[in-house]
C-alpha cells in the first residue's frame, strides 16, 4: 500500500511540475512575442502572397520580395508596388514564423533611400496619395529629400524628357500610400 501512495504522490508532482511548465513556457513566448514588431512578421514573409490593405481603403496583392524598416515591395501582376509600412491597416497571409534579425544596410535601408534608388533609374511610376484614387501621378520620381519626393508629371509612354514633363508635384512621404513602377527604366 505504501508503493501505491509513493507512486501517486510521485504522479502528482509529474502532472504539477508538468503544468507548471507548460504555463511558464507560455508566458516566456507572450513575452517575446509582445517585443515583435509588424515590420519583423512581414519580413519573416518573403516569397509569400500577401494582401496588404491600405489607410483610405486601398489594397495591394503580391508577392514580399523585400521588407525594410519602414517599406513593404510586392511583386504584383502588372509590377512593383513600393508600399510604406506606415500606411498599412491590415497584412494578410502572414505567416506565423518571425525573420531573424535584419542585417545592418537591411535595417538602415529606409523608404528615402529606397526612393532614391527608383529616381536613379528612372523608371516612370505611378504615385497613390493617401485619400486619392491609386495612380493619382504618373511620372518619375526627380528627387527625393529627407521627408518628401518630387515627380516630374509625364505620360506612361514617353521617357522623362524636358519637352513632356506636364509640370512637377512635391509630395511629402507622410502622404504616399504607394509608388508602382509601371515603365522600364530610362538610363
């Protein structure tokens, strides 16, 4: 009788120390999921098909090629689409795996600079602004400062030459919902 009471007292402690790490387990992954930022699930997305809706109801469908501290490029049918992270409302298809931590220039590649890559190639884009029809400018992107981007305004079709730029528009960065390349580049 007494090997009985040894071996369910035994038990016991197994099913409570069982528990009790089990709980401890749980509170260790709230804790280290509550220091997770959105920029660190989208990057851990790479190569998934997403659905990212935008402030003013916009959505952009594709694939993450690239993730930055603050920019999402998707790979959509027609394109590129360079979207700031700061305008997302909701990301679907993420999975639930996290990216290892970024690498220096990943993590110091802001949407400047990433901006000025697309006015150095000279690609024509289209510019979504917040609270305006997507492709609200077509052009290409002439500059780009610390908070804001010039487009020179020209046809899709045309190259940015003198004679087709339509006028030039200064946009702040805190107002773009999102920039698609719809033209090759113009060297």
């Amino acid at each position: 009788m007494r090997w009985d009471s040894l071996f369910a007292d035994l038990e016991a402690q197994l099913d409570t120390a069982g528990a009790d790490a089990v709980g401890e387990l749980g509170e260790r992954v709230r804790a280290e999921v509550a220091g997770v930022h959105l920029r660190d699930r989208v990057r851990g997305a790479r190569g998934e098909a997403l659905g990212v809706r935008l402030l003013g109801g916009a959505r952009v469908d594709g694939l993450l090629r690239a993730a930055g501290p603050d920019w999402l490029l998707l790979d959509e049918v027609a394109g590129e689409a360079l979207v700031p992270l700061g305008v997302v409302t909701a990301v679907e298809g993420l999975p639930r795996a996290l990216a290892a931590p970024a690498a220096a220039v990943e993590a110091r590649l802001g949407l400047a600079s990433v901006l000025r890559g697309v006015a150095r190639d000279r690609s024509t884009v289209r510019v979504a602004l917040l609270g305006e029809p997507l492709g609200a400018l077509t052009g290409t992107v002439d500059r780009v400062g610390a908070d804001h981007l010039e487009v020179a305004q020209h046809p899709v079709d045309e190259p940015r030459r003198a004679g087709a730029v339509r006028r030039s528009v200064v946009v702040p960065l805190a107002a773009l919902a999102c920039v698609r390349r719809v033209g090759q580049p113009h060297g």
